[in-house]
C-alpha cells in the first residue's frame, strides 16, 4: 500500500478545481450543483480547512449533490478519492463521495465510495480512501462523474480539498480530466453577428487540451476577410477580451483565428467564423425597463397621422399595442407598411426584429401607443392530452387562451391557413428534432449529415426548429453537436432553438456558443427547469434560489450569451402521463406563477431572452391556460408582482387537512372498512409523479365487506360561496398494483358533495396509459360551491366484494375559470 500511496503522490490530479476557487465568480468553476426538495448547495469562500474556500451541502430530507462530469476513467482500476468533510446532522451514512457513471450513482454499496462519515463532526477531518471503478453508463459514451452528495436524510455536509488520482499505470496513462476530454476550441463567447461596429469587442475562453505546450509562449492572430485586418492578442486559458476596434463590412465577414508559438511561428489552432458588425442604437432616456425581461421603450398619446420613432437595441420580438379613443377603426405601420388594426386580438401584434430605428405611424384614430421589448415566450406543445376532460389544445385553443401570452409554438402542424394567420399575428412555428443518436456513437459528421437531411429544416411551414436531447449532463455528445451547428449552411434560414440542461460550466461552452451563434445568432438555448413538486414555502423558495443560482453560473461563464438562453420551466401536470404537481394541498398554478416571478424579479435573471414551458400537452386545462395567463402578466405588460394574488390563489388554499393522508386518516371521518397504507413507488410509477421520491405513496385503502360500505369523509372549509373549484382525487386497485397489471378498469369509488353545483366530472380510467405499472382512475370536478363548507364523502357502495381500492390525492383548489384574453 505504501509504493500505491507513493505513486498517487505523483500522479496527476483528475478533478479540476478540487479547492473550489472562483475568483470573481458566484460559484466554484468545473463544478454542477444538482439539488431537489428544499436541498441546497451553497459556497463559502472561506472557513474551510486553513480558511480556505469550501461547499456546505444542505437539505431538510432530500438528496443534495455537487457534480464534476465527464472524466475519462478506466473501469476496474484503482484511484485514490479525498477530501476534507465537516458534518451536522447528517444522519445518511451513504453521504460521501461517489465515483461512478450515472447509473450507479445511486448504488447503495461498492468499492467507488467515500461515505460512512460520523453523523455529527465538528471540526474538519480529511478522509481518503483507494476505490475502484465500475463499469461505464454506456460503452458508447464512456464517462464517469465525480459527484458529492449529502444523501437522503438531509442535515449538513461541508466538503473542501477534493482530490482524485490515478492509483495504476493503466489509470495514469488512460484517464482524462473534465477539460481533457472535450474537443480543443478557443470558443467565441458573443453573437457574432450582432458586434458593435465602432467596438467590435469579443470574449473567447479555450476549452479542451491544448497541443502547444506552453501557452505563455503563443499568442492569438484574428483575421477579417472584408476588412482586410489583422489582430494579435495574448494567448491564455482564462477567458479574455478581444477589442478588435471598429469594422466596416455590412455583411458578414470570416474571422480567421489561429494559435501559433512566439518563438518557432507553428500554428498550434486554426479555426473561422462569420462575423457581421452592424450599428446598434442605444435605447433612449425615456426607455423603462419595466421587469428584468421587458424593457417599453414608448408609452404615449399618438395623434391620428402622427409618426413616431422607436428603438430596438437587439434582435428580439417587440410588442406594438395600440388603444384608439373612442374605439374607432385605425391602422397602424411599420416602416410604411401595415402591421395592425383593430381588428386584431388585444388590438396588438409582435414583430421580430433586428437593432435599429423604426418609424410607427398611426392612422384613423388618436390614442396611445405603447411600444415594448419583450422576450421569445415559448411551448411545447399544442396537441391533446392523454386524459379526457381537456378538449384538443389546438390553433383555435391557441388564439383563445395562449397567443396572448406566447411568441413562439414547439410542435403542432398548421394548414397553410392557419399558418398565415400565424405569420400575420407575428408568432412562429417550430418543428421538434431528436440530434442525439442512442444507438450508435455521435460523430461529428454524422450530426451534420443528419441534420441537413432532415425533413424539419425543409418544411415551407415552419419557422425552424427545435433540437431535443441536447444534454449538458452528456457532455462527450455535446462536441458532435457543436461542430453539426458550426458547419450547418441552414439553406432555409431556419431558428434552431437547442433545448438543454444546466447548469453550465466552462467545459460546456463550445456547444452554448454553437447553440446561440447558429443561424445568424437569431437562435437561442431552452435550458429545462423541472424541479420536482414542492410541498412548503420553504422548499419553493429553495428551489427558485437553485434556479438562480444556475443563472448566475451562466452569466459568470458566457456574459455575452446571457440574452440567448432561455429559462423553459416545465408545467406539465396531468397524471398519468407526467406531472410535476405532486401535494394535494398545493395549487400548483401559485407554484406556475411564482417561477416566472422569479424570472422576472430576480437579478440572476436580469436580461434573458427567452422563457417558456414544457409539458402544456401534459398539463390539464387549466394550468395550460394559466401558464400563459402569467406570460402575459410578466412576459407581455412586464408586471413585477404576483398574479395569483390578483386572483386570489394562495400556495396552500387550506380547504381540506391531510389531503394526501401522510397523517393517517387524522381530519377524516371514518366508517368501514378503511384504512391508511404505502406503497413506495406508487406515486412515481402509476401516478407518473416526475422524479418523486415517497409522494403520492400514501392512500386510504377501502376494502369491500359482503353487505358493508366503507365511507370516508372532511368537510371542506373556507371556500367562498358562488365561486368555481376543481377537485382531483385518484383511484387505484391494490391487487393491481400489487401484482402489477396494467388493466384498463372502472374502479367504482363514489364520491358525493353536499353544498356544491358539480358543473363538470370527467372520469379517466387508463385507457391511453403508456406504463410498465398498474394504470389508475383520475376524477376531475369542477364544481360552484353553495355554501363555505362542502362536504365530501367517499365511499365503495358500488364495489363488488373483496374489492381492495386506494384513495388519495385529494386536492381541492380554486378554479382558473376559462378566460379569453
């Protein structure tokens, strides 16, 4: 042991900033923080061993994890993993270290851990251990994670120091750090065809391995086809600044880079870009920048005739909004051509459109224009939903309930009718593409060649398209995928908007640059938000802190990319298909309108240029029509407070106690043959509860007694007489999800209210359940209440004898009712 404790002294350290400096940024460079459930990840600069900077790992229960992805490790050989630990409370023994690919991270026992830690330790103790590798996640993209946990159980976890060497002549010359393994790029980290032309400034940040050997003795020469001009600048690893001075071509240009030494003139890199340098005009004084994402740059009377001047500073969407007095007929234009009337929805329309200053003129009525900047608001997607009770979201829902509030449709299919509506309301259409090839490798080549195949890039009624599964937490895919971006000609013109995951790190930059450069940097990044349902306050502030937290990491690494990423929370919420609505007791549109709130008053947040959601076809409709209620409300009139206080929704409307019986049966009335039992997994599996660890797991079980009727009953209080409310309750059978069958089934559960107008009741029972668990019943009640208090009783009259039934989620919330906007 002594001689493989001498070597590891020697050998090469595998992580990449284990001492978590950050210099001037938030959050320690190389490292991903992945959190859950009130879970946080926090950063110290100092009190760490010496003082030094240190992370401290948090959670009231759930997992909380700090990753450094995509080592190149040799699986079966032996490394030496260490750190410093400080522990308070943490009372899972599994907390640690783990070496691993992503499939065993959650392995309860193997030789790649570093856990066992004392549940309380005071003072920092440095722990090390030799461990050996499992097998790769996938032989077709071998990587391994290096990931600090504080398991479930929660308490405090505080780690400095980390270290991870090569124990083995093997592991020594095979294994690759995190940079060590991503194509070498001096990546751009600007849109390259919005540069400044009096100021043409660019930012660049190497990435990968560098063949030059010593840095201090290259440098960077910057070439410019059209301009004919040439630029020297000091090579480093750091990211750095280039001030190119003013450029004059109009149209795009090539910026050859090349990395060549001082001293012997070899070129180390080569690479080209197109670049386009154009005016951009500052916003005028009278500009207000009403929430971190809508800026109004007019708000004023306009004269019938009167023409007046407006500013756009980036390519964007703009909102041109125009009250007439009196309601009489006008017409106005843009640039002497016709933009809207009337007659058309909130007699507004949206426009994307490049810097510059525009002239709007206003004819056939007096009144006030209102001008603003807003972001790409985005879904996915208008189709129908698995359960019934929704109707189709389709182009008449769309204009209805979403176009209000909405920019831009991920996957629909529109008639050449449709499309032209479309177009003149100002919205886009975007198809919806795979890029990542699971069966095969992906090579560079074959990502581009697959693309320019694609249909999506061809069709005459589309805007572009959206490309799916482009994972940040698969980075050895991601260099293929950048590399497809850079050499893609896109003939069509098409958006390309790259939906990925965070947070991101430097490592990740070649494709986020890639990502937002494309298509002439008219594209953007999607970057998907889920986080797992929230069943306090505490945990969703937690979780917007997270948020934020990702953004800030983003801004530290790309500040010139910022206005191309886009926050995509995901508000699907219709069991069994997907949802991240898991707590009865919560309305889940409060948790809907406090992310975008987040978005829009947050700091972390200040500039971006996209938000939207993922999953409206797996949303019931209400919360479709929600959602983009509240993009109007943020992302359309730039509000900054809270929409769901406008409506009166409150985070927990408090009407029933123990709706999901976590207590027992406490707050029920009970008759027969009922009672409390768990089934781990159920609400993840049947429910289709996304990512849940334990919700939904709880039900009332009623059990059919030859001549007996088993009853469960709570009066509901606190509602508010004449007003609409929406229950939810789901029914399961035991002997189903005890034996696992997947049977389409009518579980007869009644349920009665006394004191309620039931206005609406659908009845799913699993018919189009794509699951590998056994299916449930889900009831939806829209009812009018006629009292404060309405009583709710269940019962299994109906049932035949023997029957074993479960209840649970109950939720008992008040009902956005339909709204045209």
């Amino acid at each position: 042991m002594a001689v493989l404790y001498t070597f590891a002294a020697n050998a090469k350290e595998l992580i990449i900033n284990g001492s978590f400096e950050a210099k001037d940024r938030s959050f320690p460079t190389a490292w991903m923080p992945l959190t859950r459930s009130g879970a946080q990840v926090q950063y110290f600069r100092e009190g760490g061993p010496d003082n030094k900077p240190f992370i401290r790992l948090t959670s009231p229960k759930a997992p909380a994890q700090l990753h450094q992805t995509n080592l190149k490790l040799v699986k079966g050989e032996k490394y030496l993993v260490g750190a410093w630990f400080r522990t308070k409370n943490a009372v899972n023994r599994m907390s640690g270290i783990r070496v691993a690919s992503s499939s065993n991270h959650m392995e309860r026992e193997g030789d790649h851990l570093l856990v066992g830690l004392p549940e309380n330790l005071p003072q920092w103790r440095y722990f090390e251990r030799v461990i050996t590798l499992p097998a790769e996640e996938k032989p077709l993209y071998p990587y391994y994670d290096v990931e600090l946990i504080l398991d479930a159980g929660g308490g405090e976890l505080d780690i400095a120091g980390v270290t991870l060497k090569p124990m083995t002549e093997i592991a020594k010359r095979d294994s690759k750090t995190l940079m060590e393994n991503v194509a070498p790029t001096l990546v751009p980290l600007n849109i390259l065809y919005y540069l400044p032309a009096d100021n043409a400034a660019i930012e660049f940040r190497w990435v990968g391995p560098f063949a030059g050997g010593d840095p201090e003795n290259s440098e960077c020469e910057f070439y410019f086809s059209h301009d004919k001009k040439t630029v020297k600048a000091p090579f480093t690893f750091d990211r750095f600044k280039v001030d190119f001075g003013r450029l004059t071509a109009k149209k795009p240009q090539s910026m050859r880079i090349r990395i060549i030494s001082k001293t012997s003139g070899k070129i180390w890199y080569e690479e080209s870009y197109a670049v386009r340098a154009m005016n951009i005009p500052q916003l005028p004084e009278k500009s207000r920048q009403l929430n971190n994402i809508v800026t109004e740059v007019f708000n004023g009377k306009v004269k019938d005739g009167e023409t007046v001047k407006i500013t756009n500073n980036r390519y964007g969407f703009v909102l041109f909004h125009f009250d007439a007095d009196g309601g009489k007929p006008f017409t106005v234009s843009l640039d002497g051509k016709k933009l809207f009337n009337e007659k058309f929805q909130q007699s507004e329309v949206i426009r994307d459109l490049d810097p510059g200053v525009f002239a709007v003129k206003v004819s056939g009525a007096s009144g006030k224009l209102q001008v603003r900047l807003i972001p790409d608001v985005m879904t996915f997607a208008l189709m129908t939903p698995r359960m019934p009770g929704n109707g189709r979201y389709d182009w008449e829902f769309a204009k209805k309930y979403l176009l209000p509030g909405l920019t831009t449709i991920n996957v629909a299919g529109f008639t050449k009718e449709q499309f032209a509506e479309l177009n003149q309301l100002g919205r886009k259409y975007l198809e919806n593409y795979g890029i990542q090839n699971w069966a095969n490798p992906n090579v560079p080549e074959d990502d581009l060649n697959r693309i320019l195949k694609s249909k999506a890039f061809r069709n005459p009624y589309s805007h572009g398209t959206t490309m799916d599964e482009s994972e940040c937490f698969y980075p050895v895919m991601l260099d293929p995928y950048a590399y497809a971006l850079k050499k893609f000609t896109n003939p069509y013109d098409k958006q390309v908007v790259t939906y990925q995951t965070g947070p991101v790190t430097d490592a990740l930059l070649n494709a986020i640059s890639a990502a937002a450069n494309v298509t002439g940097g008219k594209s953007y990044m999607a970057f998907e938000l889920y986080p797992r349902g929230e069943e306090n306050m505490r945990d969703v502030q937690a979780m917007l802190s997270n948020a934020a937290q990702e953004w800030n990491m983003f801004r530290d690494c790309a500040p010139g990319l910022f206005s191309k990423a886009g926050v995509c929370w995901g508000n699907f919420s219709c069991p069994p298909n997907i949802s991240l609505a898991h707590y009865p007791d919560i309305d889940y549109k409060v948790i809907i309108d406090m992310k975008m709130h987040a978005v829009a008053n947050d700091p972390a947040f200040n500039g971006v240029g996209k938000v939207g959601f993922w999953g409206t076809y797996a949303a019931d409709e209400e919360i479709a029509r929600w959602s983009f209620r509240v993009m109007r409300h943020y992302a359309f009139e730039g509000k900054k407070e809270l929409l769901s206080k406008q409506y009166g929704f409150a985070l927990k409307p408090g009407f029933l106690k123990n709706p999901a019986f976590t207590d027992g049966l406490k707050h029920w009335d009970v008759s027969g043959n009922v009672v409390k039992e768990f089934y781990p997994g159920y609400g993840k599996n049947s429910i289709k509860f996304h990512g849940s660890k334990g919700a939904g797991d709880d039900f009332a079980l009623f059990t059919k007694e030859p001549g007996k009727v088993a009853r469960l009953s709570q009066e509901a209080k606190g509602l508010e007489k004449g007003k609409k409310y929406l229950l939810y309750f789901y029914v399961g059978d035991y002997d189903d999800v005890i034996c696992n069958r997947q049977k389409i089934s009518e579980l007869p559960l009644n349920v009665t209210l006394e004191d309620a107008e039931i206005t609406d009741h659908t009845h799913y029972n699993g018919r189009a359940t794509k699951s590998n668990h056994a299916y449930v019943n889900i009831h939806k009640i829209i009812f009018t209440a006629k009292d404060d208090e309405v009583k709710l009783t269940f019962d299994n009259k109906n049932a035949p004898d023997g029957s074993m039934l479960m209840l649970n989620y109950i939720c008992l919330r008040p009902y956005y009712d339909k709204e045209e906007l």
